[in-house]
C-alpha cells in the first residue's frame, strides 16, 4: 500500500461524500506501475517528486493525464480523478502520436 502523501496549507474539508485521499497508479513507458495516496487537494507536483525519487529519476519527466499533460498544480479534484486512475510517466524528450 502506497504511503498518504499530505502538503502543507490543506485546511478545507472534503465533498460531501467523497474520500479526503485518492489512489492513484503512475506506469512508466515500459508499463511498470507504482501507487501512490495522496490528497484530493494536494498539488500533483508532490506525486510527482515522490515518483522521481522512488525511481531515482534525474531527468525531466511529464505526466499525462486522459491523453493530456498534467501540471505540477493541478489537484486530483480539479482534474475529477478518482482511484482507479492513472497517470503516465515519461521522459520529457518523448513524442506521444
């Protein structure tokens, strides 16, 4: 189970319903997968960190959402993901077709 990661100044509550934390998967271009539990209004940049630094990545990665590229700002909660979502993790000089 993938370890909650929080971020500071977190001080309004959850939707009504809806679970304070998210699971999300990151797969890399080679389709490993890694999980990670992080706050719905957490800004991705901390997911982001954390997949690096499990990896002991270097270079410049950027992640992609729905076919998108995600910034490091958004929040799972504007981006209405949920936890069987997941992101993809590749190299920054790739090309998507």
């Amino acid at each position: 189970m993938g370890i909650p990661l929080t971020c500071q100044g977190e001080v309004q509550a959850p939707r009504k319903g809806a679970s304070l934390y998210v699971e999300l998967w990151v797969t890399d271009e080679f389709g490993n997968r890694a999980r990670f539990k992080l706050k719905r209004r957490c800004p991705l940049w901390v997911l982001f960190e954390a997949y690096c630094s499990r990896r002991k990545l270097t270079g410049d990665m950027k992640f992609l959402f729905a076919g998108r590229e995600v910034s490091p700002l958004d929040t799972p909660e504007v981006l209405n993901m949920s936890d069987v979502d997941s992101l993809i993790a590749l190299p920054q000089h790739c090309l998507v077709v």
